[in-house]
C-alpha cells in the first residue's frame, strides 16, 4: 500500500474514533430522570390536579373537574408510575395509580349521590373517603422516599 493510502485509511480511523467518542460522550452525559425526579413529577402533576379541581369549585363549579378531567390525571399518573423501575417505589406509585383509576370510577357515584338527603353518608361516599385515604398514604411514603 502506498503512503497515501495509509494516511487516508487512519484518516479515516481517526474520524471514526472521533463520532464514536462524541457519541459516546453525548449518550453518557444525557441526564435520564431518575426514579425519584419521576416521583417528584408525579406528586407534583397530582398537587396541580388538586389545585386544578379546588379553582374550579371556587370559581363557582360545584363539580370542581369533568369526568373526563379525572380520567385524565388517572391516565397521567399510570404514566408516571410505569416509568420508574425501583421495585418498591413502583409498587407504590402503581398502587395509587390504581387507586386514582378507582377514584375516577367513584367520582360521578359521590356527584349523583351528594343530591342524597338521608341521614348518613352514601356507600359511595364512604368509598370515596377510604380510596382518597389510601391514596394519601400512598403519596407519603413516596414524598418520605423521594424527599425534595
């Protein structure tokens, strides 16, 4: 081979080394979420959604948020909760996921029932209080292993 050749074949091993490098150094350096930013995400998208349906009520919107809201921030935080890979915090952020799916299935039951007179509280309603409970337990303990 000719001298020539030589320099053109390193050439082009140096270019090659030079893109694998710099990919290499891109792909290391990219900042992937971790487990607790997306917990973070997720308490965060929920005290939104919160704030979200507390602004509707005092705005004069007794339902606070449509069926279709609720169903949104149930999707939105299966979202979050499929993202995260630690064993235990998944379990918790899937289970109020889970949760958030059953509020949503009791949401318009409490709505229809509140125009109930009775004396004690609907099943629904009571439901709904045991669902919101667990739900907030859930929330704690992700908040007390991913504090801000």
């Amino acid at each position: 081979m000719s001298a020539r050749k030589w320099w053109l074949v390193g050439g082009v091993i140096v270019a090659v080394v030079a893109v694998v490098t710099v990919f290499a150094i891109v792909k290391l350096t990219r900042h992937k979420p971790s487990d607790c930013d997306t917990v973070r995400a997720m308490m965060a998208y929920n005290v939104d959604f919160n704030q979200q349906v507390q602004r509707s009520a005092n705005e004069g919107d007794p339902a606070g948020s449509t069926d279709a809201d609720y169903q949104k921030w149930a999707a939105r935080l299966h979202q979050y909760a499929g993202q995260i890979h630690d064993p235990k915090l998944s379990e918790i952020a899937n289970g109020a996921a889970g949760l958030a799916d059953q509020t949503v299935a009791l949401v318009p039951q409490v709505r229809a029932d509140s125009d109930n007179t009775a004396s004690a509280p609907p099943r629904s309603v009571n439901e709904y209080s045991r669902v919101a409970l667990q739900f907030r337990d859930d929330f704690a303990k992700l908040k007390s292993s991913c504090p801000a």
